[in-house]
C-alpha cells in the first residue's frame, strides 16, 4: 500500500511538515515521487518512520537518528528488539515512580510511613535513565558498556547519607571552583582543592577512579556544549578553567 504525505501523517500522527522536514534532512525520503510532485510512501517508509517515532520518544535526537537508520549495518529486526528493551526500562522507571507517589499520598494521608530512602528509590532510577538519554551514547562509546552499568548499579545503591554527602560536595566543588576562576590561575591552591572536590565527587558514581578517565571528563567539558553550557552558565571560560585545573591535579597537561 502507498501513501501521500498526508495520508501517511494521518496513519502515524504527525505533521505533513513534518514529513517534509525529514525529507529534508535525510532520515525519511520518500519511495518516489509521483507526476504529480506529491512524495509517496511505501510499505518500507512506513516501517522506517516507525522506528524513527520509537528513537523519538526514547529522546533521541534527530541526527543521532539519521546516524542510527542510515547506517549500512542498521537491522531494523535488532532495533525493534532494542526500543522493546528500552520501552520496558522504562515502564520499569514509571512503575517504581508511580509506586513512590502512592507510598507518598499515602503517607500524607496517614496510612503508612516511609522512609527517606524510599521516598528517592524512584527518582534515582529516574536520574540514570535521563543521564542515558542526554549522554548515554557518548560516555558508552568514551568508557563502555560494563564501566557504565557499574557505575549506574553503584548509584541505584547508594544511601540516604551518600546522597547528601554527593549533593553537598557538588555545590562545594561549584562553589570553590567561582572562587578559584577569578584568581586566573588553575594551578593555584583554590583551583587545586576543587579539582580534588571533583575528584572525591565523581567517585561517588564511578566503580574506579583513574587519573586519565578524570583527565577525559575535563576535557570532555569542554568539547561538549551542554557541559560547558552548565559550567560556564555565570562565569564564561570556567569550564576551560575546571578542565586545566584538572589536567594539573592529575598530571595530565602538556
């Protein structure tokens, strides 16, 4: 069967424009264009627009999904077996997060109590999946899969007393790190004591910590926009600053 642009946004619910726009890009082209202008779609758009659909809701970006369908080892077989793993996942998430403000309306009514360690079950597993959502590609490809599961299994078990202890040193490596920036100097004293708060900080979430794989998140603040986004957000330049501060501390600058 073969449809017209607004046929196949009718069956799939989006756009006509959006079809068109993914035309454009390259993700989604149609199988031939009839006489008439008008992009037709067959039976193979139609899969591969569902599987593009799967990747989006899964948060995927746009040229990540170009990457992913475009390539010539794509199996479409294996990516439904994947978005079927992901899927799971997550209605794994919605159900422990679902279960959590449950416990928690009951809690307010007086029907139970709680504790404070199930009162964050839910939103740790919340954390990792919207970590792997935003970085997952990059930091499985730059540290592999096992490292970031152990690291992921290490966060889901950490405590109450943990999360505090993480969440204090992160707003004190902040803290020390806008103090050091305006000396200009990451050699100096205060840009030292927070490349060690990074460092104690990180620890928390890695099964092991290395000198080089902290020397390769420094610069991978940099490299990456959303990172040096977060940390240059009041002060321009600080995420250069915490990467050559770090470089320093673990005797990885040139």
């Amino acid at each position: 069967m073969e449809y017209t642009v607004q046929r196949l946004g009718k069956l799939a619910g989006v756009s006509p424009r959006t079809l068109r726009y993914y035309d454009e890009i390259g993700i989604l082209k149609p199988a031939r264009i009839n006489s008439s202008g008008y992009r037709i779609y067959g039976q193979a758009e139609v899969d591969r627009l569902q599987q593009i659909l799967f990747y989006r809701e899964l948060g995927v970006s746009l040229d990540g999904i170009k990457e992913i369908v475009t390539s010539p080892t794509f199996d479409g077989a294996s990516a439904l077996r994947d978005h079927r793993q992901k899927l799971l996942e997550k209605r794994e998430q919605l159900n422990q997060l679902i279960a959590n403000v449950e416990k928690t309306i009951a809690l307010k009514e007086g029907r139970i109590t709680m504790s404070n360690k199930e009162k964050f079950e839910g939103f740790k597993k919340k954390l990792i999946d919207d970590n792997e959502k935003k970085y997952g590609k990059e930091i499985r490809e730059k540290y592999g899969d096992d490292t970031v599961n152990k690291s992921n299994e290490k966060l889901m078990n950490m405590s109450l007393e943990d999360h505090e202890a993480v969440t204090k040193l992160s707003e004190q490596v902040i803290e020390t790190l806008a103090k050091a920036f305006k000396t200009g100097d990451p050699g100096s004293v205060l840009a030292q004591q927070a490349a060690e708060l990074h460092k104690q900080w990180i620890t928390y979430y890695w099964p092991t910590y290395t000198k080089e794989a902290h020397a390769g998140v420094a610069q991978m603040y940099v490299d990456d926009e959303r990172f040096t986004a977060y940390y240059d957000k009041n002060q321009p330049g600080t995420a250069e600053f915490l990467r050559d501060a770090i470089l320093i501390y673990t005797g990885m600058k040139n």
